[in-house]
C-alpha cells in the first residue's frame, strides 16, 4: 500500500514538474521578444523617395514583419524583410513598426521616416513686362529625386509653351497681353508650384551695341569680332551686310556670330527677327581699328576718327558739334560761344569757296568756332592742342622725311586735316557782315594758347601754297576757325 502511494506521489510530483517547466518556457519566450528597427531617416531626400530599412532579424522560430503606423502611400518591398526597400512621397512623415511575434505573442518597435517636402522655383527673374518683346525663355529649378515639371499658362489668350515638361522652357504669346504661368512639381500625390506673371509688349529686334573702335592685332589683315544680338525665345534671326563689301558674317542664322572684316571700313548690318508673325529688325554698326580709332559723341552720336601721333590722340575729322550761346557758366565769356558753318550765316560775304551744305560736306569740313566755342564745348576728356603739340607735328614730318601734305586728307600720317577756311565774325549790327576766306586753299585750327588780357588766341595755319604748321594771333571773340581735339594715349 505504501508503495503504490509513493508511486502516485511521484507521477504527482512530475506533473508539477512539467507545469512549472512550461510555465518557465512561456516566459522565457515572451521575454526573447525584442525587436531592433534600426535608426530613423529624416527629412530625406533621395531618388524615388526611398530608404533601405536596417531591422535586426528575429530569432529562431519567431517571425517578422514591417507596418506603417501613420503617414500615407508608403509601400514596402518586402514587409517581412528587415531590411526592406521602403517607399514614401515627399513631405510626408511615416511611422513604421517593426514587430516581432511568436505564437500569440508580439512586441513592436518604432522608427520615424520623413522625407522633405517638394519645393517648386523659378529662376528667371521676370519682369512686369516683356519689354520689347512678347517671348521669354523660362528657368526654374530642376525637378529631381523622381520627380517632375512642368510649365502651364493659367490665364492669358493666345500662348504657348515650347518644352513644357522641361525645366527650361520658352513663352511664346501675343502682343499686349496679360500672362499668369505656373511651374510645377510634383511626385506621387504630391505636388508644389510657383507662379508669374507678365505683360506682353510689342516685339523689337535688338541688334546690340555700335562698336566702331574694335581692336585686333594690328598685323592681321582680316580682322574678327563677336556680334551680340538679341534673339527671342521661340524666334529666328537672320544677319544680313548692308551696302558695303568685303565682311562676312561667318554664321547668318547665330545672333552670336562671329564676323570678318577689314580695318578702317564702317560696316552696317541687319538684325530680323521672327516670333510667330511678328517681325522685327534693327541695324548695327561695327568698325575694326586700323590707321584710326573711332569716338562717338554722347552729346549728339557723331562719330570721330583719331590717330596717334607721338603719344597723342589727335582727332582725324574736324569738329561738328553744335555750339549754341548759354549764360550763367561758371566761366567767363559763356555767352559769346559761337560756331558756324562756312558760309551759313544772314550776312555772309564768301570770298572763297562755297557754302557747306548737306551731310557729307558738312562732315567733310565740320563747324568754325570762336575761341570761347572750342574752349567750353569741348568734349569729355579731349581738350584743345597747344601751340607746342601742333609745331611739334613739324618735327614729326621732318624725322621721317616727309612734308605737310601728308598732314592732310588722304596722307601718309592719317590726321586728314581739311582746307576749311576761316571766317571774321563781325559784331550784331546788321549792315555788317561775316567774312569767308580760303576754303580749299588754308586751314586754320585753335590751340589752348590764350592771352586774357588782349582777348587774343593763337591759331595754327596750314596753306597749299607754304605748307605749315605757321602761329597766327587771332581775335577770341570774332574769328572762327576749324577745331580738332586731343587727347592722351589711353593704356585701356
């Protein structure tokens, strides 16, 4: 009897045995449960909006898998892979779980992925208006990272957008309108825009600046510059060389072209644009330096050769700016500024010669001014010769061995002085007269050499018949005579 009671106490004790065993085995898995879902990523930028997660895996028998807690349109490879490719939108913030399980058993632990919102730019500063135009090339930043752009016209009649879906587009539209275009970007659900807007204006062609002063190596006989016109967006140009011959422009249909030419030649050539059926052209003068430089007067755009002599500038074209009488100067004499051309006054007596008349004489022959003229009108940063700098043109015929001639119009030095003549300007009683001499036989030309006290100035003459250059005193008031300005040698 003992024994079989010691036998059951045995099986009893087992039992308990195995109940505490399970018991303990329960615990020890749930305690097992723990879960690593690796390091958080944000605000991320990357293509396709995308991470590669970095979760431990599970232990043996226990199972894993991926959940998005909060955030929208997230998608995973591969749910039970710990380290899964995640999709996401820009913009959004995500919480994802990591759970691991065993049985009925789970535990959880989170990460936060978040990528950066979508930003749309534009780069291209646009104005209120087209100015003189009714096309725009339009800049913004790229869409990247998957992404994508495009260009949309909001409001506004008649326009168009050529490479709409790229980040660099061109606005064509009509003339005085009113235009609202948005840029947008945009990647799943998810999209941003930026917008502008503009007036259209009438379209006008744009050929650059004049350039009649290009300088090259002196040594090159055919001489090259870049052209810079303006070409439209959305339109074609077209160069064409008006009048004169032998330049080229190397590429007709490039508004950066390069063109060739020859020195000393003016060459005017013709920019047409075309934007749909608008057309428009403009016209462009450019000039190679050779002998002579070329200066334009901002005061008026008359243009004046100079050459360089013996550390000079000298103007190449006798003066032709406008003097006109004004009062209240800060010099003296102001109001007795006077300038004419010869033979063009009410009273004049012309003993030689014939008026100047019309424009390529009086290009040719420029305007006689008094002292006060030539003194006070001069041009910024040209100033009248001294007596010394205009005999020194003697000395500078005389080392090389040649005459005054070849101080005048067609020689060897390039200064082109003209027999203009010389006037005597009487005083303002009518029956008096305004004397003209010896065009086309002397030149007379002012110097800076005043004396205050006789209201005298010395002139330079020139003559066919004794050569020069010969001092001749002068009234400051009442003779009239040519004027070239000069300059020093600029290292520009």
């Amino acid at each position: 009897m003992v024994r079989n009671i010691n036998k059951w106490l045995t099986i009893g004790q087992l039992l308990s045995i195995l109940v505490i065993l399970g018991s303990c085995s329960k615990d020890e898995s749930m305690e097992s449960l723990n879960p690593n879902a690796g390091q958080s990523f944000l605000n991320v930028e990357s293509e396709g909006y995308v991470v590669t997660l970095n979760a431990e895996e599970p232990a043996d028998a226990q199972e894993g898998i991926w959940r998005i807690y909060s955030g929208v349109n997230g998608t995973f490879d591969d749910v039970n892979d710990p380290k899964t490719v995640f999709h996401g939108e820009p913009g959004e913030i995500y919480q994802l779980g990591w759970e691991i399980s065993h049985g009925k058993q789970y535990k959880a632990e989170t990460i936060t992925v978040s990528f950066k919102p979508l930003k749309a730019t534009i780069a291209t500063n646009v104005a209120d208006t087209l100015f003189n135009n009714v096309s725009i090339e339009l800049e913004a930043e790229a869409a990247r990272f998957g992404a994508a752009g495009h260009w949309t016209i909001v409001s506004g009649e008649g326009g168009r957008i050529e490479n709409a879906d790229n980040h660099i587009a061109q606005f064509i539209g009509k003339e005085g309108q009113d235009y609202k275009v948005n840029w947008t970007v945009s990647f799943g659900s998810k999209e941003d825009l930026k917008s502008v807007t503009f007036h259209t204006d009438t379209l006008r062609a744009d050929a650059g600046i004049n350039n009649l002063d290009i300088i090259t190596a002196q040594e090159a006989s055919l001489k090259y510059t870049n052209l810079n016109a303006l070409l439209p967006a959305g339109g074609t140009g077209a160069w064409t060389l008006l009048g004169s011959t032998g330049g080229e422009v190397l590429a007709v249909n490039d508004a950066s072209s390069v063109f060739k030419g020859t020195a000393d030649q003016t060459y005017q050539l013709l920019w047409t644009v075309q934007v749909d059926d608008y057309q428009s052209v403009d016209t462009l003068e450019i000039r190679f330096r050779g002998l002579w430089g070329m200066w334009t007067d901002p005061r008026d755009d008359q243009s004046y050769r100079f050459v360089e002599i013996d550390g000079l500038e000298w103007m190449a074209d006798n003066y032709n700016y406008n003097s006109y009488p004004y009062s209240g100067g800060v010099h003296p004499y102001t109001e007795y500024i006077r300038s004419w051309y010869y033979g063009q006054t009410a009273r004049a007596q012309i003993k030689d010669g014939v008026p100047v008349e019309g424009g390529e004489a009086r290009k040719l022959y420029g305007r006689l001014y008094n002292f006060y003229a030539a003194l006070f009108d001069a041009p910024e940063g040209w100033r009248l010769p001294t007596r010394e700098e205009f005999l020194a043109l003697g000395g500078y015929l005389s080392s090389r061995g040649l005459t005054a001639d070849e101080l005048m119009v067609g020689g060897e030095t390039g200064l082109e002085l003209v027999y203009g003549g010389s006037m005597a300007y009487s005083n303002n009683r009518p029956e008096q007269k305004d004397y003209f001499s010896e065009q086309g036989m002397a030149c007379y030309y002012m110097t800076s050499d005043y004396t205050p006290e006789k209201f005298e100035v010395l002139g330079i003459a020139f003559s066919s018949d004794y050569g020069g250059p010969a001092q001749v005193p002068m009234s400051a008031f009442f003779t009239g005579t040519s004027v070239r300005y000069v300059r020093e040698v600029s290292n520009n």
